[in-house]
C-alpha cells in the first residue's frame, strides 16, 4: 500500500507538470506509468484510479465509457476504504500505531478528515475521492445520454436542481433546435443567446491572440497556474460621467468594440434595464491544455463577494465570450458587462 501511494503522488506530480509544460508527451508518458505501477501494488488506490482517469480522459485516446467505469471504480473503492479503515481506528482493540497507519495511509490518501465536536459525538469527512469521482460520473453519465445514472451520483450531493437532459442532448448533437425556435428561451430572459463568427476585425483579433500567446508575459506575471480565479474591473466611466479613453488593448477591446454593441443589442429590446445603468466591465482568462475536453467548470457569472457577505445571487447585464487560438491551446476569454443594480461593490474574485 505504501509503495503504491508513492507512485500515484508520483504520478499526481507528472500529470501536474504536464499541465504547466502544455500537455508535455514525457510528463504525460511518466504520469501514467506511475498510475499504472500504483495500481499494479494495490488495485483498490481510490486516489489512483480517479487521477488515472483523469489522465486517460483528457488523453482523448479512449472512450468515455471507458473512463466512466474507473470513475465508478474508484468511488466504490474510496467509500469501501473510508468506511473499513473508520472501523478499525475505532477498535479499542487495535493499537495507537497501527490506528495511525491506517489515517495516514487509507483515510489522508482519500481525502477523509477527522472532525472532532464537543459534547458529540466525533465524525469523520465525506471522503474528497469518493466526492471528484462521484462528480465526474454524474458529468460523464450526463455527456453520454445515461441521465438516470447521473442522477445516483448527483443525489450524494443533496442537490436540488440539474441541467436538463435536453440540454445534455443538443449540447451532444443528439437533439436539434432550428435557429430561429424559441423553445428554450423563456419569457424571463432580455434576449435569446447569440452566436457570432467574428466581432472582431482580423488585426485586432490578431492582436489580441499574440497578447496572450501560450509563451506571453501575462500567463507567468499574474501567476495564472497558482493563483486560483481572479478578474479584472474596468469602470466605463469617469467621475464626471464621461466614458473613458482606453489605455491599453483590451480596455479598447471592451470600450470600442464590445460596449457599443452591447448597447444596440440591448436599445433593440423590450427589456426593462436600459444602457445607462451599465457602470463597468468585468473580465478574465482562461486556458486549457489541449485534451481537456470538459473544458471550463461549469457556472454562471455572479459577484462572489456578495454571495459570500449577504447570500445574494446576482448576475452581469450581459455576458460574452470570446474565443481565441493560439499556438497549440485554445483561450476561452469572457467579458462581462455589469448592471449597478446588482454588481455595486466593482471587481469580485
């Protein structure tokens, strides 16, 4: 178990390094050798098994089905280890040492946490494992079109809503809606989303392309790969209410480009929230290695500082993306544009 346990951070550590290096075929070639050596000491590594799927996944070199039966795999694993190596340290008959083997080796490796209460009983955590690998069978099960399936795993969460299953099957190309139906749009939204091949001209896209190339400064500079979500606030405006001169890039990507046309959008419908009270632009990159093909966690765009201090969900006016490519990684861009009645503290991140 110990020898095992050794390969899989070893591994941990590869598929990290690829990750920083762009998808490096060595570091990538070196993390699955040391999953599969793991896995060869100790079949049930829970920790192991997910790690390696995420790895097979993102190769792109095997099927989801596939992929989806190690996830299964290693949930099954993580909750039969949490739940045997519980019993043991609970053993008034086992001794203090072989006690402290067992967390470190069984429970730490599943990422299962000891929560001692007062004047309670003591507990331990949901098992960290068990719950990634849980999440990406719900995911996966989703993407394939077994719904019920995604479902099991969604109600380890305690969840309350989902993505519909008709949205899992256009998204999929399994279902299609003519461009001009409304079906999915519902009498509270301002407008119906839309999709456009270039808003930008081709210098300006180049320009921005070459801004953050793979190789540029701002990847390393704002400490993109450990620094954890962050964004950037732009006010539209100065304090005698006069719109401001971009002074740089993308300040004029959001000012003279975006912003006017996010103003005839919204003068050419019925919605109640009007152009004046736009006070500001919020935006943020991202990167994905090439092989990452779930892409961007799935969310919606709210200040995440008012939801923290008051519980309150709000949203931008409008949201864009803009997607670039460049050199081997695709760049997913967004920009969103915020309404002073919902976003009045600035920059959430």
């Amino acid at each position: 178990v110990l020898v095992s346990q050794c390969f899989c951070h070893l591994g941990s550590a590869a598929l990290t390094a690829s990750f920083e290096n762009d998808a490096n075929d060595d570091a990538t070639s070196r993390a699955e050798n040391y999953f599969l050596q793991s896995l060869n000491g100790w079949k049930y590594n829970a920790a192991a098994l997910s790690l390696y799927a995420n790895q097979r996944r993102m190769s792109g070199d095997v099927t989801l089905n596939s992929v989806l039966d190690q996830y299964e795999a290693a949930t099954k694993c993580a909750h039969f280890i949490r739940e045997e190596s519980i019993k043991a340290i609970t053993d008034e008959n086992l001794s203090d040492d072989m006690k402290v083997c067992i967390e470190i080796l069984l429970l730490d490796s599943i990422g299962v946490e000891f929560i001692a209460k007062e004047n309670e009983s003591d507990e331990f955590s949901f098992a960290a494992v068990e719950a990634t690998a849980s999440f990406m069978c719900s995911l996966l099960a989703s993407s394939l079109g077994d719904h019920d399936k995604a479902r099991k795993y969604l109600n380890k969460f305690s969840t309350t809503h989902r993505i519909h299953p008709n949205v899992w099957e256009i998204a999929n190309g399994r279902a299609i809606i003519e461009e001009d139906s409304c079906d999915i749009v519902d009498n509270t939204m301002m407008f119906k989303p839309k999709y456009r091949d270039s808003i930008l001209s081709k210098d300006l896209f180049n320009d921005v392309v070459s801004l953050f190339r793979p190789d540029a400064a701002f990847w390393a500079e704002s400490s993109y790969n450990s620094r954890g979500y962050f964004s950037f606030w732009l006010d539209l405006f100065d304090s005698k209410g006069s719109l401001i001169s971009p002074k740089n890039l993308i300040e004029h990507l959001i000012v003279n480009e975006l912003f006017p046309q996010v103003k005839k959008m919204l003068q050419s419908t019925t919605c109640s929230s009007n152009t004046d009270e736009i006070i500001g632009a919020e935006w943020w990159l991202h990167h994905r290695p090439v092989g990452a093909n779930l892409g961007h966690q799935l969310h919606f765009d709210t200040d995440e500082a008012l939801l923290d201090q008051q519980g309150k969900v709000t949203h931008p006016l409008v949201s864009t993306v803009l997607y670039l490519t460049g050199g081997r990684s695709q760049k997913d861009s967004e920009m969103d544009v915020n309404n002073d009645h919902t976003l009045r503290t600035g920059p959430s991140g």
